[in-house]
C-alpha cells in the first residue's frame, strides 16, 4: 500500500470518531429529556451534568477530527 493511501486510510478511521461523538451527544440529551419529563422538579439540578456530558462529547469528536487533519497533512 501505498504511503499517500495508508494516510487517506487512516484519516477516514480517525473521523469516524466525529461522526460518534454526534451520536453520543444526541444520547446525552435525549437521555436528559427522558429524565426530565419523568421527573421535572429534578431536571434543575442535571442541567450540569448534562453540560457536561455534551462538553465531553464534543471534545471527544473535536479530537477525533484534529487526529485526523494531522494524518492527513503531517
């Protein structure tokens, strides 16, 4: 295999990564609104979390993405 197609390989795996940060920031915030519609007196004290675990997320795919610009262009 070639060097230039191992890098463009290996980019692609790398931003899989984003694409399920996507998904896990929509499990986040679909599990908040579960929880908050069974209890919504409680829903004040997740909000926290629930910034949280988006900020977590996001981080993860934002890395995912910046592993994969470097394959690409190191």
């Amino acid at each position: 295999m070639d060097l230039e197609a191992a890098k463009m390989v290996g980019a692609g795996l790398a931003a899989i990564g984003a694409g399920m940060a996507a998904l896990g920031v929509g499990n986040v915030f679909g599990s908040f609104l579960d929880g908050a519609l069974r209890n919504p007196g409680a829903a004040d004290g997740q909000q926290g979390r629930l910034f949280i675990g988006f900020a977590a997320a996001e981080l993860l795919g934002l890395l995912a993405f910046v592993v994969a610009m470097i394959i690409l262009f190191v």
